[in-house]
C-alpha cells in the first residue's frame, strides 16, 4: 500500500469515525427523569429504529443538520393500525446526554438513560 493510498484511506476513516460519533447514541431516552414509568414518555433508538410507546419508525436518507451535530431523517413509520411518513431531526446535545428530536415543528428533549 502506497503512502498517499493509506493517507486517503486514514483521512476517510476518521471522517467516518466523526460523522458515527456526531449521531444520536443508540439507547433508551425518556421526557424528564428516568424512570420505569409512564411508558408514555420513553423513546428507544436501536439502529435507525426509533420506538415509541404503541409506535415505531424507522429512519432513512441522513442528512447532516448544518450548525448542529445532528441529522434530519426520514421516518417511515407505523402504530396503532396507522402508517405515516415524517421528516424527523435527531441532534444530540449535552455530550450526547440529551437527544433533541424535532418532528413536525415540536421540539422534545430526551434524557438518556441508563439501561
């Protein structure tokens, strides 16, 4: 391998390893303390598959949120015999201890749990 081949290939793994870092952690989050309860107010990210209490989306075509460490999305997603399309944005905040999601104008701030 050639020095200016692996001076690439190094420059492309850790633009990688920023945008990976920059991304909402998966975990399980929750509106204000957590808690076990109410399950109403937990979100967990696995993937790019956001689960809601009763719902679920699955997220696509990443977008980098300019300013902000965070990506808009695409959320195909389905609950309660309903399916839908939403344009979600996922930052994260606080080194990753908040994840603000913001979808359809709301803006709600979850608290990273632990498991």
């Amino acid at each position: 391998m050639s020095l200016k081949t692996f001076s690439i290939s190094a420059v492309l793994l850790l633009a990688a390893a920023a945008t990976a870092q920059a991304q909402v952690a998966n975990g399980r989050y929750q509106i204000g303390a957590c808690t076990t309860h109410p399950e109403e107010t937990v979100v967990r990210l696995e993937n790019n598959v956001l689960t809601f209490y009763e719902s679920l989306c699955t997220l696509s075509n990443p977008v980098p949120v300019q300013g902000t460490d965070g990506y808009s999305y695409i959320g195909n997603c389905a609950g309660e015999g309903q399916e839908w399309t939403a344009n979600m944005f996922l930052i994260p905040l606080q080194d990753g201890q908040v994840m603000r999601m913001i979808n359809d104008g709301i803006v709600t701030d979850y608290l990273r749990c632990t498991p």
